[in-house]
C-alpha cells in the first residue's frame, strides 16, 4: 500500500505537468462607450485536467499579465487544481500612454467593463464555460474585480483582492454578492486602513486578512507565498463543486 505522503507528492507532479500547458489567446471584445470598435486583449490561459474553478486575474497599476508575483500565484493556483487566465486590461498603446499620465490604471469604470468582457469570452470557451469564474485583483484591479463582480453577480463565484484598493469601488462594494478576501501586508498601513472602510461597506460575505511582516509589495521572504495559500484556499472553497451545466 503506497504511503499518503507519496500518493500526495505524485498528485502534486502531476497538476504542476498538466498545469506547465499555457495557451497565449488574443480575445475581441466590444469598447462599452463605442460599440463600433473593438479591442484585442492578450491573455494567457491555462485549464489543468478536471478543474474546479477559474481565477481571472486582474492586476493593477502599472503591471502586466507577466508580472513574477502574478505568474508565482497562477502557478499555485494551477497545482491546486484552479484554472487562471492572466490578462493584460490596457493594450500596448494605453500602456505606454499610461506610463508617462498614470490615468488610465485609475479608470475604474473603464478596467472592470474590460474584465466582465474577459468573463464574456471565457463563458464563450467550450473549456472554460462549464466552470465557475473567481476573481484576483491587485491594486486598482481589485477595485475593477469588485465593481465587475457588483454588475455581474450571476457570473462572478468568489473575489480575492491582494494589496487592493477595494476602496476605489466607491458604492458598488454594498452591491457586491461574490464571498471576498481582503489581503494586506501588515506594513502597508494606508492601505490597511482604505481595506477595512471597504469591508465595512460590503454587505456580502467577507473578510480581511493582513500578513505579518508584508509590504505592499509582498517582496518579504515567504510572504508571497501565504498569499498565494490564502487566496487559494478561498477559491477551493467557493468554486468547488460548482461547475455549470452545459
């Protein structure tokens, strides 16, 4: 009889094989304010064989889908049996506006219209839309995950915002019905303070956790990693067991 321990590190090299099969996908989705253009978005998706869920990523000021800490939490994600989908919300011209204004990373009505059209062409996916989508949102995109996640409720099963600004949501954060985590370093005090207003306006279940000794950042050694555990648990929980009918 093979050892638990055993039949848990084979399970374990398993997922992180099947997990390694990223797709690159350039998804099209309709500009809400101009209905005549369109909008190529890149994304990188990866769906591990018998997946309980999906996580959406939305990052936030001035990061990319390639972002290491994105990329180290996917790959958490993937093993545990979630499927990601890592995409950029501003194309490379907005990117490279947006590095010399800073304006378009805090148009939040604008980041969130682009993350429920990424939700759109994943339910379009014949792999992803039996399954339950979760957001995990950084800095202003955790603003855009909740107001996203407030105007589709049907559609969004569990939000995680990592050293988020929840509060940027403004009055959408009563209106969100999706089970939210709160991340915090607990040396990012400012926004310590802007997450605990936050969870005091959501009517939904939530709750916010600070990590001891993080930053911002998480760059702290081993703090990233309790992000990735906690954010994963969450999304275990809420999206197991929860695949939509055919």
């Amino acid at each position: 009889m093979r050892p638990r321990g055993e039949e848990y590190r084979q399970r374990s090299e398993t997922r992180r094989a099947e997990a390694r099969a990223v797709t690159t996908r350039t998804f099209i989705m309709q500009e809400q304010e101009q209905q005549t253009d369109t909008l190529r978005l890149s994304g990188d998706l990866s769906i591990p064989k018998g997946a309980e869920g999906l996580v959406l990523f939305a990052h936030g000021s001035g990061s990319s889908r390639h972002s290491p800490r994105n990329t180290a939490v996917a790959r958490a994600f993937q093993q545990a049996g979630l499927g990601t989908f890592l995409i950029d919300l501003l194309t490379e011209d907005e990117e490279t506006i947006d590095s010399r204004t800073r304006d378009l990373r805090f148009d939040i009505p604008m980041l969130a219209g682009r993350v429920a059209g990424a939700i759109s062409w994943l339910k379009r996916r014949e792999e992803a839309r039996s399954l339950r989508v979760g957001l995990f949102g950084s800095s202003t995109g955790a603003a855009a995950a909740l107001v996203a996640a407030a105007r589709h409720p049907d559609e969004v099963a569990a939000v995680v915002s990592r050293g988020g600004r929840p509060d940027l949501a403004d009055d959408h954060l009563a209106e969100v019905r999706a089970p939210t985590l709160l991340i915090v370093g607990e040396r990012d005090e400012p926004v310590i303070r802007m997450n605990r207003e936050a969870a005091g306006a959501m009517q939904c279940e939530n709750e916010l956790t600070i990590v001891p000794g993080a930053s911002h950042l998480f760059e702290e050694p081993g703090t990233l990693d309790q992000v990735a555990d906690l954010a994963r648990d969450w999304f275990s929980r809420h999206l197991q067991n929860g695949s939509r009918d055919r």
